[in-house]
C-alpha cells in the first residue's frame, strides 16, 4: 500500500466517519432489535415465553443457530424503563 493510497484511504474513513458513521451504527443497532424482537416470537419458548407454535421454526433455526447464544443474552440482560430509573 502506497503512501497515496494510505492518504486516500485516511480521507475516505475520515469522510464517512464525520458524515454517515453514526447512522450506520443506529441502522445496526435497529436491525438487532428488530431481529430480537422477531426471534422472541417465534423462538422464545428457550427463555419460557409461550407465545405460539410456528410452522416454519426449524426452518428459520438454521439461520439464527450462530446468533442465539448472543440474543439470549441480549434479552436476559435488557432492562425495563422503571428498573433503570431504580
């Protein structure tokens, strides 16, 4: 990598960080939520919430495998309003 393209790249990051970093970490943080709140629905018997029996369990579970350890903890972490204010 050569000295111009280290400035080039410097520019660039310094660029998107000072323009469209914070929006990407908000879209980020918004689709996890989202995705949480979507495996709560159809997986949440794990954490001994009953809310109904999906047809298509099995086949969403191959792609949430990876990330459900992350969202148990997630969720049995998450706080309500009145227990933060406490």
């Amino acid at each position: 990598m050569g000295r111009l393209e280290k400035i080039k790249y410097a520019v660039k990051s310094f660029f998107y960080g000072m323009t469209v970093a914070d929006i990407v970490q908000e879209f980020k943080k918004e689709k996890f939520i989202r995705n949480a709140a979507m495996m709560i629905v159809v997986i949440g018997d794990l954490l001994g919430i009953p809310l109904f029996y999906p047809l298509y369990k099995l086949d969403l579970l191959k792609y949430w495998l990876p990330e459900i350890e992350i969202w148990k903890r997630h969720i049995l972490r998450e706080k309500d309003f009145l227990e933060r204010v406490t």
